[in-house]
C-alpha cells in the first residue's frame, strides 16, 4: 500500500500532467481558432471542462498562461538567432522578425486583457525581451549604429510601443501583417536613426 506522501506526490504529478496537457491543447488550438472557448480546449486535450477550470479558473487566465508560454518561445527563438552576433540593427530587426512570426502562429495574444492586473504580467513578461533589446540598442549606440542621445532604455519603450501599435492594427484589420512588419521596421529605423 503507498504511503500517503506517495499518493500525495503521485495526484501533484498527475495534476501537473494534465495542466500541461490543457495548456499544450490550449496553444495548439488557439493557434487555429482563437476564440475557442474552455469546452473546446478540454476536448483537445481530452479532458473534461472541469479539469481545466481546475487548473485555469478562467480563460483569461488560461489565455495569460498561453502567454508566458509563448514568451518561453520568443526566447528560446532569440537565443537560436544569436541576437548578440555581429551589427544590432541587424540583431534587432531579426527580433522583430522572430516577434511576427510567433505573432502570425499565436493570433490569441491580441485577446489578452488589457486591465490593471493584466498591465502588470504583460510588464513582467516582457521583462527578459525588454532587457535583451536595451542591451542591443546599447550596443548599437555604442558602435555609433544608432543615435547616442537618448537613453537606449527610452528608445526600446518606444519600439516595443511601435509593435504594440503594429500588432493592434492587424488586429483590428486595418493591415495585414506583412503590411505592419514593413511599416515598423520603417517606424524603428526613424526611431533609433538607424
């Protein structure tokens, strides 16, 4: 017979399987169908409603752990392209590209909150890519790539701004993605005077 402690460890081990079996479903199906509900997440992860309200009381929450999923990606995507290799605006318009394309494969991040509580994990997932691009506007800087004057820490708000505004553009279906990409890359060369 196990002990208690066992069972206790084998219910945490198979809650954290089948939280990750709803958060894996969740981004897959997302991916397709931005707005499926809970219902169609439980079904693809062939789970019931119940479990996954378990795990993700609401879909703003499920949507926010999709989120810092894809945040994961993002840098798991910059660390592969070497982002502190060779000339930073070359390094940042990778980023920037790198950002589209998780952007086109997880069209769900528009519907992400937008109140206070929801600023503030937004803030904290952006954290490790803000530090990332204040670290290559820097370097840019320093190299003479991009304009000393402002502090690099002031020009990545105001890229990270301009994809902002990019993204709610496309989402609101004044652009096409393609057609946003071009217009920030053009916006952030104006902004770093590149």
């Amino acid at each position: 017979m196990p002990s208690p402690a066992g069972t206790t460890r084998t219910r945490r081990a198979d809650a954290e399987r089948s939280r990750q079996a709803v958060l894996e479903a969740a981004v897959r199906l997302l991916a397709e169908q931005p707005d499926a509900g809970m219902a169609a997440v439980a079904a693809a992860a062939g789970l019931t409603r119940q479990t996954v309200y378990a795990h993700f009381g609401t879909r703003d929450a499920l949507l926010e752990a999709v989120a810092d999923r894809v945040t994961q990606e993002a840098m798991a995507a910059m660390d592969a392209a070497e982002v502190e290799d060779g000339p930073a605006l070359d390094a940042l318009l990778r980023l920037q590209d790198i950002g589209w394309r998780l952007f086109e494969q997880h069209p769900v991040l528009l519907q992400l909150g937008t109140g206070p509580g929801h600023a503030d994990a937004d803030r904290a997932r952006h954290e490790p890519v803000t530090d990332r691009l204040t670290r290559l506007v820097a370097k840019g800087q320093a190299a003479g790539e991009f304009d000393p004057g402002p502090p690099a820490a002031w020009l990545v708000a105001a890229v990270i701004a301009l994809g902002h505004a990019a993204g709610g553009e496309v989402g609101a279906g004044r652009v096409s993605v393609a057609e946003a990409a071009a217009h920030l890359r053009a916006a952030t060369l104006r902004v770093l005077k590149a």
